[in-house]
C-alpha cells in the first residue's frame, strides 16, 4: 500500500492512495474479493488532516462507505468546512465516490 500527498495547504489535502489485491490489508478482507476497509480509508482521511493542521487532533465523526473499493489507485481529498473537514474518496480519474467522511 502506497499513500503519496499530492496537495497540501491548511484548507485542503490530496492524496493518492494505492494497493493490490496481495496487500496484507485484504487478505481477510474478503477472501477471494479483495477490497479496502473502511478503517484504511479512515485511516488516510485522518493523516492527510493531521498534515493540513498538525496542532489540531482530529476525529472521524461520520464515515460512509458508499461502495466497494477494489484493489487500485484511489484519490482521497480532505477540505475544510464550517463544521470541520470533509473527507472523500475516490478511483483516479472517477468522480464516482466510494467512501465520504466527516471529521471533527
């Protein structure tokens, strides 16, 4: 697994997250249909918000995962709001998100 910022400010963060189907992460996670969990995905959105804001501790307060994210290059986007950061993943290159989250 590879998780490259690609942008960075204190409003928005931007990442490229990538894995196989070999990674230890989806090894359980399902046999045979390798995909992402949603902690990792969590996981990322907390790390890019720690980078925007390194004096702030964030919290995932609503994570959702929409659908299921195969093994592949995603693009997870982190933007400040008037009531935190909103987090958001995505496939490169597809608008089709497959996990949003909202930190605190």
């Amino acid at each position: 697994m590879d998780l490259k910022i690609i942008a960075l400010t204190p409003q928005y963060a931007a990442a490229q997250l990538t894995f196989a189907a070999d990674d230890p992460c989806c090894r359980e996670h399902f046999p045979g249909f390798p995909v992402l969990p949603g902690s990792v995905a969590a996981a990322a959105m907390l790390h890019l918000a720690q980078s925007m804001n390194p004096e702030t501790s964030w919290a995932i307060q609503r994570l959702r995962c929409l659908r299921f994210a195969p093994p592949g290059a995603y693009e997870i986007h982190v933007c400040r709001t008037a009531h935190g950061l909103s987090g958001s993943m995505a496939p490169v290159g597809s608008t089709s998100v497959v996990v949003q989250a909202q930190l605190q």
